[in-house]
C-alpha cells in the first residue's frame, strides 16, 4: 500500500476510535435502563477494539514494503 493511503486510513480509523471511547465513557453516566447502556458500551468497545486492529494492520503492511 502507499503511503498516502496509510495516512488517510489510519487517521479515519482512529477517529472512529475516538468517537467510540468518548462513546464508552458516555454510557457510564448514571440512568435507570442500564441493559440498554450495557449494550452500548459492547458496541463501543468492539467498533473501538476493531478501529484499533485495523490501523494496525495498515501501518504492518506499509512497513513490511
């Protein structure tokens, strides 16, 4: 992969990352439906978690060029 395109993705990737960490913490503010909430940060946290992985992958295979 090119360079450009490592950029571009990763700096979308951990966007997306971002969003899903501030996400995450936003789910712990006190309510009383916490299964709804509890669902919400599983999804946080696995978006965030793949974001993660993927950013890892593209700056692995642009390093291994």
């Amino acid at each position: 992969m090119k360079l450009p395109v490592t950029i571009i993705g990763s700096l979308l990737l951990l966007a997306v990352a971002a969003f899903c960490v501030f996400g995450f913490l936003a789910t712990f503010e006190p309510t009383d439906n916490t299964t709804q909430f509890i669902a919400f940060r599983i999804g946080y946290a696995i978006v965030g978690v793949c974001c993660l992985l993927g950013i890892g992958f593209l700056i692995s295979k642009t390093l291994r060029k």
